[in-house]
C-alpha cells in the first residue's frame, strides 16, 4: 500500500504543471497551461477526462496552434528556443507519408487532418519540477510572438 501511495503523490506532482485549470485554480498563481493557453485563441490543448476519481499525467504536452501552416509553426518554434524553451515535434509526417509505410500505397492529400496535425502541433516543456513562474514564462513568450490578434 505505501508504494501505492508513494506512486500516487509523484503522479499528482508530475500532472500539477499542465493540469492546474482554469475551473479549480489552488491559488492565484496555480494556473498553468491550460488558463493560460485558454486565452491565447486559435491554440487546443490536449484533452483529458473530466473524472474526479483518476487524473492524466503528462508526459508530453502537445498544442495545436489552428490554422498554422509548417512554416509559421517552424518559426515559432525558432522563437522559443531564442528565448530559452525547449520544444519538440513528435509526428513531422503523417505514419502514411513514411517510408516505411509505403507499401500500403496511402498517397499525401488522403488523410489531411492528420497532414494538418502535423504542420499545426509543437510540445511544450512539461516536467514535475516546473513551477508556475516557468509556465507563465513560456505562455507569455508563446502570446507576444503570436500577437494581439490571437487574443
């Protein structure tokens, strides 16, 4: 039972960062992601469950800026790692444009919300250690680069 226990507290700090939101904030300054990148218009989260009885802990937190083509999502990515934050792009190509899928003869243009995902998603930095300062810094950076007109 205590490695029960022991297992629950470091999932619900290694969640703490990206699932702080906007309906049940602990403090004015626990907000993370999900307030925050809530006010920035034309960017999705990631989703999880709306349950009491489990919560989702990220290991990977993916955004998806609507609308972006590769090469603004490119360049925002350029922005951010100026400023310090690291980003990754875990699906560059749909499974179907791969090489190794080939075989299966899908051509580019046959899955173009998946071709859409990956020209639109970026991951944030996500970490139990991340505190809200960190969080705020990367959503600040993230809104003065795309503007007021997302807002």
């Amino acid at each position: 039972m205590e490695k029960i226990n022991f297992l629950q507290q470091h999932n619900n700090k290694n969640g703490r960062s990206a699932l702080r939101n906007y309906e049940q904030p602990t403090t004015s300054n626990d907000v993370g992601y999900t307030t925050l990148l809530f006010l920035i218009r034309g960017i999705s989260e990631p989703r999880t469950a709306n349950n009491y009885c489990f919560s989702h802990v990220f290991h990977q937190y993916v955004v998806r800026f609507e609308g972006f083509s590769r090469e603004q999502r490119d360049s925002l990515r350029d922005y951010l790692t100026e400023q310090g934050i690291g980003t990754s792009i875990y699906y560059p190509m749909g499974l179907h444009q791969q090489k190794c899928f080939a075989y299966l003869g899908v051509p580019t243009g046959a899955l173009p919300e998946t071709e859409r995902a990956c020209e639109e998603t970026l991951a944030l930095p996500i970490f139990p250690e991340m505190t809200d300062e960190e969080v705020e810094y990367i959503v600040s950076r993230i809104a003065s680069r795309l503007g007021s007109e997302r807002f």
